[in-house]
C-alpha cells in the first residue's frame, strides 16, 4: 500500500527574498509569495489529497489557504522551521561579519557547529522525522499534503539519502517534494526545485 508525501515549502517571504534567516519568526508571505502559491495551486490540480498538515508558522498557513482554501487540516507545531537563535532575522554578509567563527563551522557542517540560542541540528533532526513519522502512520496508503518550510524538507530528505549535506536538500519556496513510502520503505521521487 503506498503512501504519498508531498512536501510543499510555503512561498517567499521578504525576509527570503532579503536572504535573511527566517526560522521560528512568524513571517507572512510577501506578495510574491502569494503569487507563488497561485502558480502553484495550478500545478497541484490533478492531486486528491486525503489529508493536509501545517507547521503552525504564517507563512506556511497562508500557503496552505491558497493552494487547498478551507479544506480541513491539521496543524502541527512540529513541522516548524529550525530555530535560528542568535543569527535570526540576519543575512549572511552581517552574520560573517558579527559571528563568523561558529557560522563558518556551522555552514560547514550543522550537525557539529554550535549556534547561540538555537535548536541544535540533531534535534531538529529528531522534531522533523517524529512528526513525518506521525503522519506517515495516520495516513497508511493516503496522498498527504504537508505545507512546511524549506529547513524541514532539508532535514528530512538529506536523513532520507543519509546525507550530511543538508543545504543542498533545501526546496525553493512554493515548491514541491514527492516521497513514496511503501514497505517500511521511503522514496524520493521528485526534489522541490
């Protein structure tokens, strides 16, 4: 019996589109992101899904009224980006220039550099597949909708292929991940790009 995961990262925010990290602040869309849920509601036309779940962040609720408007869904706390702590809110050019020792280890490698006052990438990692999990179990031969962020999809697709590089997992905004899960077993069918 196979299950569908669709994966779908909300769409751009300004803090996105300034390339500043944005992680457990309660963003909205910008108007592109809007537009970019519209595209993409086009393109999801030909899927029935059976359930749909949320991260609890406004970005993604605001994805999830304009792709599925007031179909039922759940909404999980779990599926809420990583916590950047003290590099929230900051682009990249500030934070090599306000933190760049741990930064440049942490880009290097999330799971063994450290960042001030957020959620460590093993956690994380723990957070994002015990709440796929979840749904995976509640939805055993179902097609699931789940508007998350780019962060969560990373984390789970680089755990899926047991990869360490975690940035190169990272979907676009508005986009789509496809996973199969049948036999106890997961499967990457298309990357959100």
């Amino acid at each position: 019996m196979v299950t569908k995961l669709v994966l779908i990262r909300h769409g751009i925010t300004e803090w996105n589109k300034q390339r500043r990290y944005c992680g457990c602040k309660d963003i909205g869309l910008s108007s592109l992101g809007k537009a970019q849920a519209i595209r993409l509601r086009k393109k999801l036309k030909g899927f029935e899904f059976d359930r749909i779940y949320c991260s609890d962040r406004k970005r993604a609720l605001q994805t999830r009224a304009i792709l599925f408007g007031k179909n039922d869904f759940i909404k999980m706390k779990d599926l809420r980006e990583i916590d950047f702590g003290v590099l929230e809110g900051l682009r990249h050019e500030e934070i090599l220039k306000k933190y760049p020792k741990f930064y440049k280890e942490w880009l290097a490698d999330p799971y063994k550099g450290r960042i001030p006052e957020a959620e460590p990438m093993p956690i994380f990692k723990k957070r994002v597949q015990g709440a796929i999990k979840k749904i995976l179990q509640a939805g055993r031969g179902k097609t699931i909708a789940v508007v998350c962020h780019g962060g969560v999809i990373g984390i789970f697709v680089s755990s899926l292929l047991k990869s360490r590089n975690f940035w190169r997992y990272v979907p676009s905004p508005a986009s789509v991940t496809l996973i199969e899960h049948n036999n106890n077993k997961l499967k990457l069918i298309k990357e959100g790009r």
